[in-house]
C-alpha cells in the first residue's frame, strides 16, 4: 500500500466524520484537532477506521505522538509495509 492510498483512505474518513471538513482541502500538514476543530472521538473513531480498513494497527503509545497528518500518513506508511 502505497502512501496515496493511505491518504485516500485517511480524507475519506476524515470527511465522514469530522463535521465542517467535507469541501475543505486536506493536506499533510493539517492537524485534525488544530485545524478542523475535532474532538478526541472523532480522532479515535478516524484513526480506528483507516486502521481497519487498511488491515494495520499502530499502537496506541505511538500515535498519542502525532502532531499532523504527516506523522500519522508515515505510521501508517510504516505499520503497512
């Protein structure tokens, strides 16, 4: 899995459950705290998503470290290969 389709995967569920993001540009260096206003269950419920979808799993300690989309899309990336 290359890290477009990470991302791909990631935008999708981003907009299905963050309010306020579909329509609005993502890019890496977003944060979807700082920048779309997400609260902790809808970081959870994103992470959660994108993890089974893509058939990884990251541990939690790992992505409490996260600052951006960057970072996540690269644990992601990581956790995949």
């Amino acid at each position: 899995m290359n890290r477009s389709e990470i991302f791909t995967v990631l935008k999708s569920n981003m907009t299905a459950f963050i309010d306020g993001v579909e329509g609005v540009e993502i890019n890496e260096t977003n944060s979807m705290v700082n920048d779309f206003g997400a609260d902790s269950l809808e970081v959870v419920e994103v992470i959660s998503r994108t993890q089974r979808q893509l058939r990884i799993k990251v541990p939690r300690t790992k992505l409490s470290q996260v600052s951006n989309i960057k970072e996540l899309i690269d644990l992601f990336e990581k956790a995949a290969s």
